[in-house]
C-alpha cells in the first residue's frame, strides 16, 4: 500500500523485516559497523532505519536508538537532511548516489544500493556515506595522476617523433623493398614482431616505421633499450610504483612503460639483456595483459602492442638457458631479418647522400662528396652498418676543411695516404683528358655517373632511369669504377 505521494507507506507492518531484525546479533553487528570508516545505515523497503553507526549519529546530530525505527521520510520532514537517496533508491530499484547536506551544511557523498530476495523483491536499502571533501580530494588524486599519465605519454610521445625525418627507411636494394612489404603488412596487425639483425642494421627505424603504418600510429611508440636500464631499477621502470613503494622513489609514484605505452607501441630493444627474472614478469603481462604498479593492490589493464630487437642468436640461448623458451614464443610470432649494409649494396649511396642532406642542415653547411669518396662508399664492408655510415660522414663533414668530402682523413675507412688521395682526385678534375679512347670514355662515364648520383641523392634506382639503364648494371659500372 502507497501514500499519497506514490511512496511505500511506513507503518505497513512488514514481517520479513521484522523477522530480519529479529535474526540480528545487534551487539556483534554493531561493533562491526560502528566501526567502519564509511557512514552507514540500512532500511528497509519502507524507508524504516533498522541499523545505523556512529557515523550517522554524528551526520544527523541523532543518538542511534532515536535513528532506528524511524522513517527517513520524517528525518527529512524535520530538517536533518535535504534529501534521502534510500527513497530514490527504492522508486528506481537502482543504485542511487548524490551529495546529501545535514542541517549544520555538512556535505556527504550517499550511495544507496537496494538488497533484493530470490523473486527480485526490495528487502532492504544499505546506504554508505563518506564525507565529500575526502571523495573531491580523492577524484582530484585521480585526475592529477591520469593527468601525470598523461602528460608522460605526451612527452614521451614528442621525444620518439624528435628528428622523426631521420628515421625513414632508405630502401634502394631488392631485398630491403621486400622486407618493407612484409613490415606493412604485419603492421596492420597486432601481432608481436621480433626484428633480428647486426648492430647498426636499423632496428628502431623498422620499428617506427611499422607503428607508423599500423592502426596504433597515432598513439606513442615507445622505444625502451633493455641493456641500458640497471637490472635493479628494471622493475620499477617497466611497472611504475605507488608513493611510498620503496625508499629513493618519487613521492608522487611514477607510471610505469606499460602505462606510458597504453593503445601504442612498446619497442624493446636488446631483448636479450632482459634478466630472467624480468623475463617471466614480462611474459606474465604480454599473456594475461594485465600489470599492477610496485606497492599497490590494484591490476589494470594494459593494451600494447610489443615489438623486440636482438643482434643474438635467442634460439641458441634459450638452449643454453639464458633465455625463456615461453618468452622467446611468445615475441617471435613475426620473425623479420634485417641484413647487414654489406649484403645492399644498392642503398648505401642513398642512404650516404640521405645523411650528407640531414649533416649539411644540422650545421648548415654545403658540403658534397668527392667522386672517389661515392666509390670508396662502396667498397668498404661497412661493419658498424648504417650506424657506422652515419658516424663516418658525420665525422667528415664536421673535420674535413674543403667542401669536397674525401676520405683523406679517415684512413680507418680509405686506407690511402693523404698524397695518394689528392693525386687520385687532381687525376680525376683534369680538363685535357690523355691515354686511350676507351680510357677517357671510362673516365667520363665515372664522372657523369656521379654527376647524376649527385643530382639524385645517391638513388640507385632513379640514377639508373636518367642515365637509360638497368639498376643492376649501374650498380655494376660503380663497383668497376672503384677498383
């Protein structure tokens, strides 16, 4: 039966909650929510007060024994509080919460959950109230730090697109536009992919280039060096920790990698740096994509896609137990092998020209290649790769005093002396050629052939189609002109 108000009517006799109080072990239960840090009461499905704690003495200036038995209808009536969330909850059959204020302009956040009996009837309402300012200063702590995640995943994300112009492929070679297509393919995916290869092969640069092309791009990439972080701080890195979790940490917490890389890419690079102990805390995240913070009690999810790098041989050392066959499964879903500057010969002009360009804005300058210095390019294994290469002309722009770049002062690279250098281009820059014809042709096919690598950026494939011939065989007339 209803009131007037379409409200339950409170002096409805109602045995099943008669019977309930009657089961109570009051003094037992008492102590239990007397003691609880939350405000609490329970009604039942007419709005009648049948438990309520010290902290509901203290919110409505009532001793216990005049709260139960009452009607919250009538504590409102009397002014103690503006509104009861236990009636709305009762209307709506839903949880209801909402800021209540007593009659001194104490404010408490109210949560009221209606219990219901095996035939979905409301037997009673439990109401928890905490007071507001703690649950703003709360929700504020929550904001700052999704803020800090945030504001992280900002930096981070900045810092892995700094010189992003840099980091493109340079692929002139057959095989290097192979690897590309499978790369783009596999980006599209969210398969893990282990990228093998020399020092210096350009791991990273396939790594950004396949977030670049997959449908995370614009979320971070984030690049992590596992043999670069001390195996004792490895942890904290990866996972973050709450304050507090050990002594020497930031006093705010810190997010961890898997945090910072959330919706995005991780790079872990040197994977076989890992200790083994991080190993199994890092399979345990890749297969249960859950990971929880050093010091907290909390797990969250994580969503990341992970992309490895090793310049080792992991099958050998998982047989030699140095590294987890879970793990090594698990990151070698998609194998691609990146091959040494040796074995592409076809983009080692490119890429030289491609860093002679970025070297000459950096310290804007106009500097060139001299004909022998293209040719000494490729004649030299290279055995740093495009690292090495980078170094190299990087170290000859900054030292070299002419504008003409040759390896006079690079004998690690050109094993000539500096005489037999300058003879060999004072040679090659004469106006009044000598000798036969077939000799003076040769002499103006290699300077010709240069003039258009030149013009091209060291583009192998774009020098062959304005000189009228096949890649292959210019790649054949450069290696002839070097010896």
């Amino acid at each position: 039966m209803a009131n007037k108000l379409g409200e339950p009517d409170p002096n409805q006799h109602d045995s099943y909650a008669d019977k309930l109080r009657e089961t109570f072990d009051q003094h037992f239960l008492q102590q239990i929510i007397d003691n609880s840090y939350d405000t609490i009461f329970v009604a039942d499905r007419f709005g009648n007060v049948l438990l309520a704690n010290a902290g509901a003495e203290e919110f409505m200036g009532l001793k216990t024994e005049e709260l139960i038995g009452s009607n919250v209808n009538d504590l409102i009536k009397k002014g103690i509080y503006n509104w009861s969330p236990t009636m709305q909850a009762i209307k709506t059959r839903s949880v209801v919460s909402g800021i209540v204020r007593n009659n001194q302009g104490v404010q408490e956040m109210a949560t009221s959950k209606p219990l219901m009996d095996e035939v979905n009837n409301i037997v009673m309402v439990i109401t928890n109230v905490r007071d507001k300012e703690l649950v703003d200063n709360y929700i504020e702590a929550l904001n700052k730090e999704r803020t800090n995640v945030h504001l992280y995943k900002t930096a981070v994300k900045y810092l892995s697109e700094i010189d992003l112009e840099n980091k493109e492929i340079v692929a002139e070679s057959q095989l290097m536009h192979q690897i590309i297509n499978t790369s783009n393919k596999v980006a599209k995916t969210d398969s893990t992919v282990m990228l093998i290869g020399e020092t210096g092969t350009g791991k990273e640069v396939m790594a950004r280039h396949i977030h670049r092309n997959s449908l995370r791009s614009k979320e971070p990439f984030i690049p992590i060096n596992c043999a670069a972080i001390p195996h004792e701080l490895l942890e904290s890195e990866f996972f973050g920790y709450v304050r507090g979790a050990f002594s020497g940490a930031n006093p705010q917490g810190k997010p961890g990698l898997f945090e910072i890389a959330e919706k995005g890419t991780l790079f872990l690079d040197e994977i076989a740096e890992l200790p083994l102990d991080m190993q199994s805390k890092l399979l345990r995240v890749i297969e249960s994509s859950e990971a929880k913070r050093l010091g907290d009690t909390t797990i969250y999810k994580t969503n990341v896609r992970f992309i490895a790098a090793t310049n080792k041989d992991l099958k050998t050392m998982v047989s030699q137990n140095l590294f987890r066959s879970d793990l090594y499964y698990r990151l070698n879903v998609i194998p691609i092998s990146l091959p040494p500057l040796n074995k592409r010969p076809e983009d080692i002009l490119a890429l030289a020209y491609k860093f002679l360009e970025e070297l000459n804005k950096k310290y804007a300058l106009k500097k060139t290649f001299s004909t022998q210095a293209t040719l000494a390019f490729t004649n030299y294994s290279w055995p740093g790769n495009v690292r090495e290469l980078r170094n190299v002309i990087e170290r000859l722009l900054i030292t070299s005093a002419s504008d003409t770049l040759d390896f006079d002062s690079d004998s690690l690279v050109y094993g000539i002396t500096s005489s037999e250098t300058t003879e060999r281009i004072s040679n090659t820059n004469q106006e009044v050629y000598s000798g036969t014809l077939k000799s003076v042709l040769r002499d103006v096919e290699e300077k010709y052939i240069h003039q258009v690598l030149t013009e091209c950026g060291g583009r192998v494939g774009e020098t062959a189609r304005r000189l009228g011939i096949h890649r292959t065989m210019l790649y054949r007339k450069i290696v002839a002109h070097s010896s």
